[in-house]
C-alpha cells in the first residue's frame, strides 16, 4: 500500500545545479534549495525530488556515483543535506533522494576493488566475463583497462558499470543466478545505503533505471521485480511512511514490484507524447493535442492511460510530470496559454505529479553544447530564472563560471515578474494545485471516468463529484451531457453549462461541482 502522505502530494523536481547559487560559485546548492523552500510551497508543491546530489566525478550529472554515503561537495556536505531534511520537514514538504542502484561510477571503491586480480568481497560486486577477450555478447561491455583478466558489463555509459543483482536465465558461466550469495550481496548493500538517508530524514527515493537490475530477464521483469519487492518488505518493516516512485514507465510491473509511484515519461509515440510533445510522431508535424489547433486526439493518450489505470488503480499510482532533466521543457513547442490549459489537465488527473523546475514559468529549452553527459538535454537542465538581476538571479557569481548560461532573451520568463502578473502561468499553476489541494476529489486516489473524449468535442471527465472539461481548440465548443445542477467553481477561458448543454470558449478549462 502506498505512503499515506501520498494521497495530496505534489512533487517538485529540483535539478541542483541549476536551482540556486549562494556561495558565488555559478552552481546551486543544498543551501539553495533551502532558502527557497517558501517558494516551493506557496506554488503549491509539498514534496521534493531532488536529482543525485552524492559524491561524483559528474560524468553523468552525478548518475554516476562515487559515494552513495556522501553529499557531492558542489552542494554541500552532509549536515548541509541533513538540515534540508529538517527544515523541509517544518513547512511540511517531504523529500526524495535520486537512487542510482543499478550502476556507479567507475571510481566507486566497490568498482576500484572489484578490478584487482585477487579475489575479494567486492570481485562479484559488478559483472564480469571470464576472460580479458571474452566479450559480454549483447550487453555493452568494457577491455583492457583493469588488472583483472576480464571483461565488465555496462549499464549505460562507459563510465557506468553494472553492478551484479545476477541472471534471471543464465547462459554462460560468468553469469551468477540471482539468488546467488554475491548478487544477494549486492542488494543488501544498495538496502545499507538507502537506510542511511533514511535515517538520517530522507522520505524516499526516485529510482533511476528501476527496470535495469537482474539481467537477462524475462518479459515481466520476474527477476527485478523480485528484488524490489524485497526491498519493499523492507521498508514496510523500518521505514512504512518511505516512498519510492521508479523510472519504469510501465504501471503495470512497477507498481506490482512494490513501488508507490511510476512515472509516465515520454516515450516517442506513447500516449503521454501526444499531450505535449507529439513533434516527435512519424510525420514530423505536431499533434500535440494541447496545441491550439493541431488537430490533436485525446484518445491516443487515453487508450494507454486508461489500460493502466484500471489495471493499477488499488496498487499505486500513475505519475504525470510536467517535464524532467531528461526531457525537452513544454515551452519547446507551446506558448502559456496552451501551458496553462495542459497543467490544468496533468495536474487534476488521479496519481501523483510531478512539475519541474521552470516549468511554472515557462522556462524555455535552450540549444545549448552538451554538458556532463547531457546532450540534447542539458537545454533543459539550465539554471532557475528567479528575476531580472544578474544571472537571472541565480547566482551572484561571474557569467563565465555559471554551471550552464542562463536564457539569454529579453523576454525570459522570471518568477519576480510572473508574481507581479495575476494572469500569469505562475498564479495559473498556484491556482490549479490549490484547487487540488482544496478539494479531494481532485487528488490522488479519487475516482476518475471519462464522459465525453469524442475528437472535436470538449474532453469531459469525472473525479468524485467534480465534472471538469477542457477545449484546446481555437474554437468555442459544446457537448450535450447533463450535470445537474452544476456549480462553476474554476475557469481558464469561458465556461457555461445550461439545460444540458455545455459550452466551453476557446482554449478553455472548467470544473464543476455536481
């Protein structure tokens, strides 16, 4: 069963380098995050997600741990992290840490230890073929560089190894079942480190590649799946209000694996793509259905949702986001007020989501040169736009020396200005999470059905007793359905609901008490 305190979460994903500076360097920081704690949760967020922030040597944007017991010292040190927890905890915001359990860095010391040609605690750590010129045979693989005569697998980059959790179905001698004494090792070794932010006031983790652990396993996931519900009986026994929400992207496994929370992330041509980022279909035209006028069709999007959601319903949750570190920022391809009226959807469907930094001004995706292992993505990893003072008000520090450089338009959004401005999408996205936060239908374990998803009508859809519609289109538009004696108690745009018919004015959002 999911944390309690999930029911009326709402996260916030901070990506530290970028958040806020204090000490001048040109990188954000622990102390960064906590001076802007007010903030978080006057937009409305009472949850945090916090992207690695342990010792590394940042070949991966610190997914490529060196310590998982140490803060990275670009933030801060421990007691730095520690008293974020606390003070986090005193305005009622709960925190998650990124877990990276399926690889380190390759200067773990685990990794440093399990190179040697003596054999010792660590040689089975990671994964390793039985000879320096035996290939891994379809799993990325790295030669030559250890004393060890062999070969070790990868689990993404070059300098990520994998670490061992075994094989569900072994097929060489190398390869380790998973309930092997050194693959269960493995696993209490990753349940040691996430005791210790725990006890210490971390609330959970995020879990990065959460479908990556066992090898070679089946459909299902049988072997992975098996080791996060152990994992889970864990936490349930030392930890029962900790929370952990999985990069999975599949509901249905995830949150039979013991998870709380998986996210829905985008997927070229899934159904969360065609909301926002349907540029990226066959055609090469954009579709997005939150895209005025782009001929958009909701039921992509709800054909997969809805399979998911009566399958997972009393298990967990589903997790939309706005956007994340991995994925180019909404404000790519549309302007605020198709913004306003697709966070006024993700942000009243059931689950728990999440919203990025930026994302509630429309910070805009930057083409930018790629940055620790960033690529494509690190135009949406760029610093925090707070007002229009040096840095956009992220740094006090010299330009040179930001972490990546901030929009450099004249028209960059910053929260000072969109605080000033009551039509703003910052006040849009404020008003919609209160709205959640007000009302329990609307939060995440409430019922949901759709009513009406006909292609040029009104999406119209049910939680609890709320009805709620919205029109993307640049045309007022009607749907005959009745609601009774409905109550108008939100608008973007216009709404009118009268004898049976409601009218909903371009690009608009209503709900309705019923």
């Amino acid at each position: 069963m999911a944390a309690k305190w999930l029911k009326d979460a709402v996260f916030y994903e901070i990506y530290p380098q970028s958040f806020r500076d204090t000490n001048g360097d040109g990188i954000g920081d622990f102390n960064g995050i906590i001076e802007k704690l007010d903030y978080i949760k006057d937009l409305g967020c009472n949850a945090l997600w916090i992207n690695p922030c342990f010792d590394s040597p940042f070949k991966d944007a610190g997914y490529d741990v060196r310590d998982y017991k140490k803060a990275a010292a670009r933030y801060g040190t421990n007691e730095d992290l520690y008293r974020l927890f606390e003070e986090a905890h005193k305005k009622g915001i709960h925190v998650l840490l990124d877990l990276v359990p399926g690889h380190t860095s390759e200067e773990h010391e685990w990794f440093r230890q399990s190179q040697k040609a003596v054999k010792n605690e660590y040689t089975d750590r990671y994964i390793w073929t039985s000879f320096c010129f035996e290939g891994a045979e379809g799993y990325p693989y790295v030669g030559g560089e250890s004393e060890r005569s062999a070969t070790y697998l990868l689990n993404f980059f070059k300098c990520q190894p994998a670490l061992n959790y075994g094989f569900h179905k072994v097929t060489k001698p190398w390869q380790l079942p998973e309930n092997h004494p050194e693959a269960l090792a493995t696993r209490e070794a990753m349940k040691d480190v996430m005791r210790f932010w725990l006890s210490h006031g971390c609330d959970g983790f995020r879990v990065d590649m959460a479908a990556s652990l066992v090898k070679n396993d089946d459909e299902k996931k049988s072997g992975t799946s098996a080791v996060w519900r152990d994992i889970r009986r864990m936490l349930e026994l030392e930890y029962p209000d900790a929370a952990m929400v999985s990069e999975w992207s599949n509901p249905p496994l995830a949150l039979r694996a013991g998870y709380d929370m998986d996210f829905y992330l985008n997927e070229r041509g899934n159904g969360y793509s065609t909301l926002i980022r349907d540029y990226q279909n066959h055609d090469g035209e954009d579709h997005s259905y939150f895209k005025k006028d782009a001929g958009g069709n909701i039921n992509r999007f709800l054909d997969q949702y809805l399979t998911w959601y009566e399958d997972t319903k009393d298990k967990g949750y589903i997790s939309l986001l706005s956007c994340n570190h991995d994925t180019l920022r909404p404000r790519y391809n549309l302007d605020e007020e198709e913004l306003k009226l697709a966070y006024a959807f993700i942000y009243t469907l059931p689950g728990v989501p999440f919203l990025y930094y930026g994302d509630e001004i429309g910070m805009k995706y930057l083409d930018i040169p790629t940055k620790e292992g960033g690529y494509f993505r690190t135009g949406s990893r760029t610093p925090m736009q707070w007002s229009k003072s040096a840095n956009l008000g992220f740094s006090t520090g010299n330009s040179e020396d930001l972490y990546l450089p901030v929009d450099p338009s004249e028209d960059a959004p910053t929260v000072e200005a969109q605080e000033a401005d009551p039509s703003s999408l910052l006040n849009t996205v404020k008003a919609i999470l209160k709205l959640r936060h007000d009302h329990e239908d609307l939060q995440a374990d409430a019922p949901f059905a759709v009513i009406c998803s006909e292609p040029g009508r009104p999406l119209v859809y049910r939680r609890g007793n709320l009805i709620l519609a919205v029109n993307p289109d640049g045309n007022a538009k009607e749907v005959k359905t009745d609601l009774g004696k409905a109550e108008n108690i939100f608008t973007l745009g216009t709404a009118e609901y009268k004898e049976g018919t409601l009218s909903l004015g371009a690009q608009s959002f209503a709900v309705f008490n019923v």
